[in-house]
C-alpha cells in the first residue's frame, strides 16, 4: 500500500463563536438572537479537509488550559490528526468571536489571539518541532504565525514545500516576507492586495504576487471566480457556489491534498473546489459524495 502524504501544520486552531441577531440590531442594546460554537483556525480547518482526502496530519498550536482548551484537544483528536500542540496553564485559549446582523453582515467582531504572538515563534524552536518538519512531506501553515515565526519555519523547512493561509487582510503582510519561500499561498482578493499593498484587476494581483516572489497561488472572490496560478500559467474556476470563509480553508486543504498526490494545479483546484462546496453544508463528507460534488465543478479556464 502506498504511503500517504504527511504534512505538518502550523498555526491557529481555536474557538469560533458566531452570534446572529434576530431582526433588526439595535446598537447598546440587548439583541436577540443565537449563538453557535465550534473549533476553527485557517490551518485546523485545512488540515482536518486534507486529512479527509487522504493526508496524515499533525497540528502544531498553542492553547490555554481552561476549558476552551479541552474542546480544542477533543477536536484534534476528531479529526485524526496528532496533536503537537502546547499548553499554557495560566493563558486563556484564543478565540474568534463574530456578531452578525439577520442578513449575515457582520456587526462586529473580537479576536482574543494574543496568545500566539506570545508563543508561537519559540515553540517553533523545539526539537520535536524541528524532527516533525523533517519527517513531513510538506508544512502548512498561517499568518496566525508572527513574522519572525515564520521566517523560522520556512528556513526549518528548506527543501519541503510549504504552503500558506493568509488569514485575513490584516495578518496577510506578514507573509511579505516569506512569499519567495512559499510554494503557495491561498488568500482571498482583499488579502492578496494587502499582502502586494495596491488594488488591482485579477490578472494584475496575479502579476503583483508573482513580481513579490511568490511561485503559486490561489486566490478567491466571494462569487466570483477561483483564480489559480503557478509556473504552467494563470486560470479561472468558477465555483457553482459562493467560497465563503471557512469555505475556503477547506479549499486549500483539499487542494493541498491532490498536490501532494502528485496532481498539477488546475486538477488539484477542482478538488479544492469541490470541497469548499461541501464544506457549507457539512462537516464531513464520503468519497461518494464528494465524486458527485466534483462532478459539478467546471474545468479550468485560461486567463486572457
């Protein structure tokens, strides 16, 4: 039987809380509505995804020791995925708190994540860590990571391929510079502007990135086309559905995934599409169910 893959990742792994007001909001005011939990983090939401099409993974986090922390560790376990995560006794887990309107637009948001801008870089120091890099076949990470963690890892992991998750607009410069290090990075448009620092059109972000150094990437748009480009060229997906933000954590994993297999980009997208689309209506999904959703995902097109 062939070995599969195995990657390492790198990053956040936290609590999500997401609060929807019913009906109109009403600012310093009690709002009615709901509340729903779950585990995220970009490179935990990928991974889990990569995991499911195959990979072996191990997850590399730090979190506090309440609570918040036992779910977190009760997920990991989950999802298959060895934990090489450490805790912090008198630190709170971090965690993403969202507050949304009836129609989804969002209120306000809390990110409690000090906690990896305080550790993160110097776990990236342990021997455990350095030994899991060389038995990975690639490391995943996020720009959870503060820059001079990340300048670590990618020199760490000379030779392997790594892979990065941008985040969000505000944490994407802090892969500036690392983008020549990077076999790829997966960002939405908002992210890739700030990572490149100018608005563009789509072939220019894409001419932009390359310019930064960067080899390959893969860039969403809300409904718009999933952009994808490496050294063989530059193409469009168009998804049959929106790739949201968990969505698109999903994306990169199972694209990661069939990379790893040895697929070429425009295949391996198509994977990742078709994962991004399961990943808004379930949490899981079977080798069956995700051949019919691919199924729906059109081929790639060259850009002009």
């Amino acid at each position: 039987m062939m070995k599969s893959p195995t990657i390492l990742a790198v990053g956040g792994a936290y609590v999500e809380r997401r609060g929807q007001v019913s009906g109109a909001f009403v600012p310093a005011a009690s709002n009615p509505g709901t509340m729903r939990e779950e585990v995220g983090g970009a490179v935990f939401n990928a991974l889990r995804c990569a995991v499911r099409r195959g990979v072996s993974g191990s997850l590399l986090s730090v979190r506090g020791g309440d609570v918040l922390a036992d779910t977190l560790s009760r997920a990991i376990a989950a999802a298959g995925i060895a934990d090489l995560s450490v805790v912090f006794l008198d630190r709170t887990t971090p965690s993403n708190t969202v507050l949304i309107d009836g129609d989804g637009a969002l209120i306000a948001g809390l990110a409690d994540m000090a906690l990896y801008d305080l550790a993160l870089a110097k776990q990236i120091r342990r021997a455990k860590v350095r030994e899991a890099i060389g038995t990975a076949d690639a490391v995943l990470c996020d720009a959870n990571l503060p820059p001079t963690a990340l300048e670590r890892l990618v020199t760490l992991a000379a030779g392997k391929p790594v892979f990065g998750l941008a985040v969000s607009p505000d944490k994407a410069a802090r892969l500036t510079p690392v983008l020549g290090s990077l076999a790829m990075v997966f960002m939405d448009r908002r992210e890739a502007i700030a990572a490149v620092g100018i608005d563009a059109a789509e072939q220019d972000v894409i001419d932009c990135l390359r310019r930064a150094g960067l080899k390959g990437g893969v860039v969403t748009a809300d409904d718009g086309p999933v952009l994808g480009f490496d050294e063989a060229g530059a193409f469009s997906i168009l998804p049959p559905k929106k790739v949201t933000d968990g969505a698109a954590d999903a994306l990169a994993g199972a694209t990661v995934a069939a990379l790893l297999r040895g697929l070429t980009l425009r295949t391996a997208l198509r994977d990742g599409v078709a994962a991004a689309m399961l990943a808004v209506e379930s949490a899981t999904f079977t080798s069956a169910i995700f051949a019919e959703a691919l199924a729906f995902v059109p081929e790639a097109r060259d850009l002009a």
